[in-house]
C-alpha cells in the first residue's frame, strides 16, 4: 500500500514539473470543487417535477415550453427559482474551470504530434466554445428567472434551449477529440521467419 502512494506522489511531482500539466491539474480540481457544489445545497423542493431529467438544472437547459417551465421552477417567486439563481452562480465559476481544463488538455494532446495534433487543437477549440454557449445559456436562464410564467415568451425559452443544445455537442466532441490520446500507432509487423 505504500508503494502505491509513493508511486502517485512521483507522479503527481511529475506532473508539477511541467507548466501544462500543472495547469491542468489545477483545472481539473477547481473542475471537480465546482461541479460538487452543484451536487449540493441548496436543492429544489418537492414541487419541482422535472418531466424528462431527475435533474431539474438539465430539465430547465432543455425545457420544450411553458408547462416544462411552471413544473420545473413554479410560478415567481419561487424556492425553486432561487434554488436555481444560486446553481447558476455557481455554474458562472464552473465554466471557465471545464472549458480551460478542455483546453489545455487538448494542447497537451497536440504534443502527440501527427494527426493527434489536429484533434488537439480541435479539441481545445470545441472546449472553449462550448464554455461560450453555457455562459450566453445561463444569462438567458437567469433573464426569465424573476419573470412570472405568462410573461415568459417562447423565445425565451428557445434562448435557452439553442445554446444548451450546442454547448453539450461541443463538450461531446472535444471529450471524443481527447480520446483519442489513448489510440496508439499499431507497431509494424515483423516478417514471418522462412523455413
């Protein structure tokens, strides 16, 4: 057992040693810190009824229509609607925090070299931008928050939904992208021996 953890301290000094690994390590754990507040307090009450998420901070990024809306959130005021402000508060921290964390490990891909270079530096693109459409997300999130529901329009809604849709494409594309660190060059063949 000691072996293990003097192994993953060399490693970890490692890392620390080079400026892009570092960045990311450092990333990855503001990541981590952030999405655990999103996991916690405060929660949404038992009002909210999410139709297609358990999670109604997935459901609002998705929401179909008005009725999505009032069943999520309830009508303004709510402690729904507050619950979600102070998410959103938190997500504004969370989003720099994923979205450099792409980006840097796709510039630590494109060290790879040959075509891992290109999926690198599509990769930390894909990041960055998926950072962009949450962010113009949660300002449109937090545009309808104190609105009652029937001031509420469908292009609000829609203002949410669009940028949700492509932000998640993104982050699915640039996770794919990195994946491919792992695939490596298949080693040549040696002759059969001749008899």
């Amino acid at each position: 057992m000691r072996s293990f953890w003097v192994n993953v301290m060399r490693r970890l000094h490692r890392c620390w040693r080079d400026p892009l690994q570092r960045a990311a390590l450092v990333l990855a754990t503001l990541a981590i810190a952030c999405f655990a507040l999103l996991a916690g307090p405060p929660f949404f009450s038992t009002a909210s009824q999410p139709q297609r998420f358990d999670d109604p901070n997935i459901e609002v990024q998705t929401v179909h229509d008005i009725e999505d809306l009032r069943l999520t959130l309830g009508e303004a005021p709510s402690q729904d609607r507050e619950a979600m402000r102070i998410k959103l508060y938190i997500d504004f921290a969370f989003i720099p925090a994923y979205a450099f964390l792409l980006a840097t490990l796709g510039a630590l891909l494109t060290r790879q070299g040959g075509w891992k270079q290109i999926a690198g530096i599509a990769a930390a693109i894909c990041g960055l931008a998926a950072g962009v459409f949450d962010l113009l997300e949660n300002l449109a999130i937090l545009a309808i928050l104190d609105l009652r529901i029937s001031a509420t329009s469908d292009t609000m809604l829609t203002a949410i939904r669009r940028p949700s849709s492509i932000k998640w494409t993104l982050a699915a594309v640039s996770v794919t992208l990195l994946l491919s660190y792992f695939v490596r060059k298949p080693k040549p063949h040696e002759p059969a021996p001749r008899n």
